[in-house]
C-alpha cells in the first residue's frame, strides 16, 4: 500500500501547453497553481482554457488556483529579460537603474543590510546613496529574471491587506470559475478576513506562511484558513534559517492538530529545475515533510521554467509512492460526540484492517479529521458543497465525491461504491445532514 499525498504543480512556460497539462493530469497531478505574479490576463485564460479542455479529454477533475502577489517587494523588468550578475561588480538600484525597484524601496534599504534577490539567490552588499539611486556590490555570481523578490532586514510591507492587485486578482479568477486563492505575506487573521469578504464566503482561502508575524500568529490563522501553505522560499529569508526546519515541523503539526489541509512548498525539487535527477537532500526533503504529516507537496520552478517539468513530477510522485506509514497511531483531543465516532472508525480501521472510509459530509470536516491519522487510509469523501469539494483536492488520503443531494446519495450508498471500485468499505453516514440525524458507522461488503 503506498501513502497518497497531493501533488501540487506551478504552470508556466514550461508546461503550460495543452499537451503538457494533459501528460501532467494524466501522471496524477492533483492541483495545479497558478502564480499572479507572472503573466497577464490573456496568458491565465489560456491556459485556464488548455486545463479545463484537458480535464474533458482526461475523464479526470483537477483544482486550479489562483496565487496572489500579495505585497511582496519585487524588482522590474530586465534588459533582455536576464541580467548576468557577476560577484563584485557594483550595480545601480532604483527606477532609473540597473535593477528597477521603486524610489519606495530605495529610502527604506539599510546601508548596513544585505540584500536578497531572487529568494535568497543573489546577494548584494550596499555600498552608497548615488544621484537617487543605490549603489551595491553583487557578492555572488547568478542570473536576474524579470520581477524577482527583494529582501532586506527589517523590511516591511506597507499597506491595507488585501493590495488593489490582489483583489483585481481574485475577482478575475471569480470570473473564470476558480474559487481557491492563495494569499501571499499575510500577517494575521484579519488579512484572511478581509480577503474574504472580496472572495466571498464560499471561496477557498490558502494561506501562505512567508513572514515572521504570520509564525508568531499561527495559531489564530490556522483556524480562519481552509488550507494553509508553508512557503519556505521567503520564510527562510525572514526568519534565521537555521530554525526553518522546527518551524516547519511545528507548524505541519499544529495544521493536523486543528484538521487543516496543509502544503509544503519551495525548493522540494529544485535542483530538477536543471537535471534529471533530484539531490539526494531534496528525496530525503520531500519524504520528511511526508513522514512530519504534510497533506500535499507542491513544485514552483522546477515545473513552471524547469527543462524537464514531467519527470520533476514523477520523481515527487515516486518519492511519494515509497513512503508507508509507520502504523502507530497519534490521538487528538476529542472535542464532541463528532469526534468519538470519528474515533471509533479509527478503532475500527486498526482492528479490521479495512482501510477503504466512505463518509457523507456537507463541510469535509469528517474527512478532514480522519486523513489527519498516520495511518494508510482510502478515504471516499462525498459532499454536496463546492467549497468543502474544493478544499478535498488538499488532504492526504482523500478523494472528493461531488454531488447534489447528500440525502439521495446516501441512499444510493451501493452505487457510489461500484463507480468507485469500493467492494468493502466503513461507512460514516448520517454527519449533520440535518438537524435531527443520528451519525453512525456500518461495514458494507459485497
């Protein structure tokens, strides 16, 4: 049996052709991310476009969604849409510079930081205030794109949450049928709030942890979150790296815990953004985030710009398929009745070894709950909401069932089961389908 975490893939120019989408939902692709930073309206219809007719071809439903730049500070356009930075050669900064970033950025960089370009790719150490623009010296070798990110200590992000874009963001996606957005540099739950009264309340919100406020506020942003993102490319540059890794494995646990889908993401495969094979750093990488309860893994360059998109995909696949689960079970703290039945099924699946669930549920809480279990789990979640569906396309073991009726599906338990090769499976019927139902649990066989 292998463990059956979601696969999370950017589309870019690498893979943004039909053919390609279509070879990518084909390999078993869950989602697929859609990054607001690059690209303009026209190129995310087509390909939007090139997803949905794949999907039709393919017999098989993916999640689209859309990332938001959020706030995040960024240099321009480049000449020739590349620069070769050379290590101690000094470059100009500014609207007129070499490297285009706003006046804004040029009066709040420190003398005394560095900076970081390009996550944490290429830094520059400034060297002196020249005619409105800043001088500094790259410390290192590396190539510039267009519209990279720029770090700094104590930098900030000013501003109301969510920007203008990212607003003009979410309603554009609204229009092309995506409900699911991931919000960039958050830093509390009143950011998640405010997004979602331009989202609107059936709208799937992501939350990305990139900032050291967003660390210290967790505990509230998990639980007004639907699904949460630990971005580790700006995270690692806004906290000491050295503490990435507790961070990480604190958070994946407090997102089991409070029964929220959870991504990690940034560097899982980088090095194949070049090569036809990962580090052995990056198998070991993946495998941990897995081991430390991740639901899904997600891949930015090495399938957006990456030379070999389709194979980047199929080494995490693989890398997935060899992980098992250990088999010893962590409890959560049972807060209702909900959660004793919940409890029970678990009970159930250890002593019967049936490991095929099939559970009603109107908000995907149950499946939510029941993924969260270190246990090698084919769990069938059937809802009547597009929201709690959407949200499905995240959580490790799950596969959503859509339907109109949660009432007639249930009683159409038998064929539900047949569609889905389910010979054998406990049943969760019955979850608040209405006021005055009564929750249970069945073995079907047939």
């Amino acid at each position: 049996m292998v463990s059956r975490i979601k696969t999370v893939v950017t589309v870019g120019p690498a893979c943004d052709s039909y053919e390609m989408l279509k070879k990518m939902i084909l390999k078993g692709v869950d989602v697929f991310r859609f990054n607001l930073s690059h690209g303009d309206k026209n190129y995310f219809k087509k390909v939007v476009a090139n997803v949905r007719k794949a999907e039709e071809e393919t017999k098989r439903s993916v999640l689209m969604f859309f990332d938001l730049p959020g706030p995040k500070l960024r240099t321009g356009k480049v000449h020739g849409d590349r620069i070769e930075i050379k290590e101690g050669t000094e470059y100009t900064f500014g609207k007129n510079g070499q490297i285009q970033v706003s006046d804004e950025i040029v009066k709040r960089i420190n003398l005394k930081s560095k900076l970081l370009l390009s996550d944490g790719k290429i830094e520059f150490k400034p060297v002196r205030n020249e005619m409105g623009l800043l001088v500094a010296k790259a410390l290192n070798n590396g190539v510039l794109l267009n519209e990279q990110s720029i770090n700094f200590k104590g930098i900030s992000y000013p501003g109301k949450y969510p920007t203008k874009k990212d607003e003009e963001g979410i309603k554009f996606g609204l229009s092309l049928g995506i409900n699911t957005f991931a919000l960039s540099f958050i830093s509390s739950a009143k950011d998640i709030e405010n997004a979602r009264k331009i989202a609107g309340e059936k709208s799937v919100l992501i939350a990305k942890i990139e900032r050291i406020e967003a660390v210290k506020h967790f505990n509230e942003i998990v639980k007004a979150a639907d699904v949460i993102m630990i971005a580790r490319g700006d995270l690692g540059l806004n906290i000491d790296i050295a503490d990435l890794p507790e961070v990480q494995k604190k958070l994946l646990s407090l997102c089991n815990e409070n029964s929220k889908p959870v991504i990690t993401a940034t560097q899982m495969l980088e090095s194949m953004t070049n090569n036809v094979m990962p580090t052995r750093a990056e198998a070991d990488d993946v495998f941990t985030a897995i081991d430390e309860g991740t639901d899904a893994v997600m891949l930015s360059e090495e399938t957006a710009i990456g030379i070999y998109p389709l194979k980047a995909l199929s080494m995490l696949k693989r890398i997935i398929e060899k992980y098992h689960y250990s088999g010893i079970v962590k409890r959560y703290k049972m807060e209702d009745i909900h959660d004793a039945i919940l409890n029970s099924v678990i009970d159930l699946v250890i002593n019967t070894k049936i490991n095929k669930i099939i559970t009603f549920t109107p908000s995907g809480r149950s499946a939510f709950k029941l993924s969260r279990h270190h246990l090698q789990l084919d769990i069938s979640a059937v809802t009547n909401s597009k929201m709690a569906f959407s949200k499905l396309f995240f959580s490790k073991n799950v596969k959503g069932i859509f339907v109109k009726s949660l009432e007639k599906s249930e009683n159409s338990l038998i064929q539900i089961a047949k569609e889905h090769g389910i010979k054998k499976a406990i049943v969760i019927s019955g979850l608040s389908l209405s006021e005055n139902s009564t929750e249970n649990i069945r073995i079907i066989s047939f």
